[in-house]
C-alpha cells in the first residue's frame, strides 16, 4: 500500500512516515491517483488542498506533526526526533476529535502507574522542552525583582500565524486579553513575558513586538502602572523553559506545549485558548468551553495519552524508534554537546 507525501518538508521525512503510517510513501501524484492514503502536516493551511482530495477519494488523510520532544534547535536544521501521527484529526484541533484525545480517554479509565510517574520525573529532571538550545539554566542573571515564584507570573507568547492558535478556538486578541487579564488578577506581581525561541531567532513574527506592547500599556491602567513600576518584564533570553516555570506561581498561555510543562512544574495554569491539555480539569479554561468529548482527567493520563501513546520517537539514522527513555538521553546528550561546543566559542 502507496501514502502520497504531499509537502517537501515531510518528503524530507519519508522513512519516519513509512515507519509510523507502514506504507510505502511516495511522491504526491495528480490529483491523489494511484495512492491508498495522503500524508500531510496536521491541519495547517498548506495541507487543505491535500485533505480535501482526500475526502473526494474516499482515502485516508494522515495528520503528521513535530512531538513535544522534537530537537535541540528550531527550525529544520534537525529532523524531529518526536513525531505525532493522527488518522482522525490532529491534537491543536479542539474542534473535532484526535487520536490524542481517544488516548487521553483511555487513560482515563485505566488509571495512572508507577511508569508514567517515572516517565513525568525524568522528563522534569531533565529539563528537556520541544526545543532544547537554551543557555540560561535559571533566573538569577536577570536581575528580577523578587526570588519568590508567588511574587512573579509567566506569560506565554506564540508565533503569529500559529496553527495551535486557530485550532484553540483563539485568535491575536486573545494574546492582549491574556496580558491585559494577568496585569489585572496579579496587582502586585511581577509579569514575565516569554518570547517563543523562533520570534527570538528572528524567524518568525509573535504577538508582542515592540510597537504593540507599547500600545497596549498606552491603553491600559493597569498595564501602564504594571511598566511605570518595573514589574512587566520582557524575556528575550534564551532561559530554560523549567527554569521560567519554576520561578512562577502562575502562567497565563493560549494554546502554548509550554502550558502543559507548566501544569507539570506544579504552576496554575490559565488558558486562553483550548489547547490539547484544556478541558480536563487540570487547567483554568478562561475563554473557550471544553469540548463535550473530554472530562475529568489526571494529569497523569493527559501525561502518558501525549507523550507516551500519542508520541513516536525516531531514530533517523538508524531506521529505528526510540522509546522514552531512550529519547531523553538521546536529547540531552545531543544537547550538553551542543552547549558545550557554544561555551568552548565554536557556537554562533
């Protein structure tokens, strides 16, 4: 059986494709012929052309994704070592169904265990994100105002275009709402505003560039006695992830993975959007209702549904797939190299 690639960037990726799908891939043909199922990138815009063919052929569409665990740089310098495959949606969708969600679902009902408890810890311990070229390992260097995480809440900003914004039921309004609702609800704290690591690379455009910060403290009370007194703080550099989330008792997100971490790193976390951990009990959904398809979970279950179920890890080099474990060493390896080199001067 054929899968038709229908992007060059998953071309790029055929043999982890042929791995998780266990079909043959090959190049997209005209008009979709002479192929069992079509390969694309989640629901992005780049990919409607490919499921609505899919749709008139009566032939499966296959949703292909990074994972939460992708690489040590952005961007495709690296392929991803964790991918997400879903034949029903795909996870940013809220409006309809996922594989992810079906997961989720299911873990409900069985109950946490001793390995997705082991699997939580290592993934905390090792302080390992969907990107993994951070260089600042903690919040003492930035010259904060307070050491105590109850004095300092985390904002979490998205590239512009996102598709994990839209499929959140959310739009670039909800980002001023986000920041103008922490200002609000937090009159004495200090707001961190996490820039994402590709707005910081210079690749891709986010929701709080200069001249729109600016409006919005200029249209905001709050927001303007929040900068007049030193508390509303940009954060460009490359800190770590775990060390932003540990450092704060409250993060405001839209649609962000960092939401979940944070969830993980014992944070209350307001959602903006419905991202693939809202709903369940585990988050403050502020805006967008919870699909009626999902309930109460732990978030043990949410946990072990998307990264341990939903998740595959890849081995490119090997033709092989990696299992949990395996993929936190690998990445942190991968990683420490990295840092080391950047350290030693060779880095750019």
């Amino acid at each position: 059986m054929r899968i038709g690639v229908a992007t060059s960037g998953l071309w790029r990726l055929r043999g982890a494709v042929e791995m998780l799908a266990g079909f043959s891939a090959c190049r997209f043909p005209h008009y979709g012929l002479g192929v069992d199922a079509i390969a694309g990138w989640g629901h992005k815009p780049t990919s409607a052309k490919a499921r609505q063919l899919a749709r008139r052929r009566c032939i499966p569409y296959v949703a292909f994704e990074d994972g939460f665990l992708r690489s040590v740089l952005p961007g495709d310098t690296e392929k991803p070592l964790g991918m997400v495959m879903d034949r029903t949606g795909i996870y940013y969708d809220a409006s309809q169904p996922s594989d992810m969600e079906a997961y989720i679902n299911r873990r409900r009902s069985v109950g946490s265990s001793p390995e997705v408890r082991v699997a939580i810890e290592q993934l905390r311990c090792s302080r390992l994100s969907k990107y993994n070229n951070a260089t600042i390992d903690d919040l003492s260097g930035l010259g904060l105002l307070s050491a105590d995480r109850r004095e300092r809440v985390l904002v979490i900003d998205q590239t512009a275009g996102d598709a994990a914004i839209v499929g959140a039921g959310a739009d670039s309004e909800s980002f001023d709402i986000m920041l103008r609702t922490a200002a609000a609800e937090n009159p004495a704290a200090e707001i961190l505003l996490r820039v994402h690591p590709e707005t910081m690379l210079g690749r891709k455009a986010g929701h709080f560039d200069s001249d729109r910060l600016k409006s919005l403290v200029n249209t905001d009370a709050t927001l303007e006695r929040c900068q007049a007194e030193g508390r509303l703080r940009l954060i460009p550099e490359p800190v770590n992830p775990w060390a932003l989330l540990e450092g704060c008792a409250k993060v405001y997100c839209v649609s962000s993975q960092l939401g979940f971490e944070a969830v993980l790193a014992g944070c209350e976390v307001h959602c903006f959007g419905m991202p693939f951990y809202g709903g369940w009990g585990i988050t403050r959904d502020r805006r967008v209702p919870a699909p009626p398809r999902r309930g109460i979970a732990t978030v043990e279950a949410v946990f072990a549904g998307a990264y341990l179920d939903y998740s595959f890890y890849v081995d490119h080099a090997a033709k092989s797939f990696l299992d949990f474990c395996e993929v936190i060493d690998f990445l942190s390896l991968s990683r420490n190299s990295l840092l080391s080199v950047t350290s030693l001067g060779g880095g750019n």
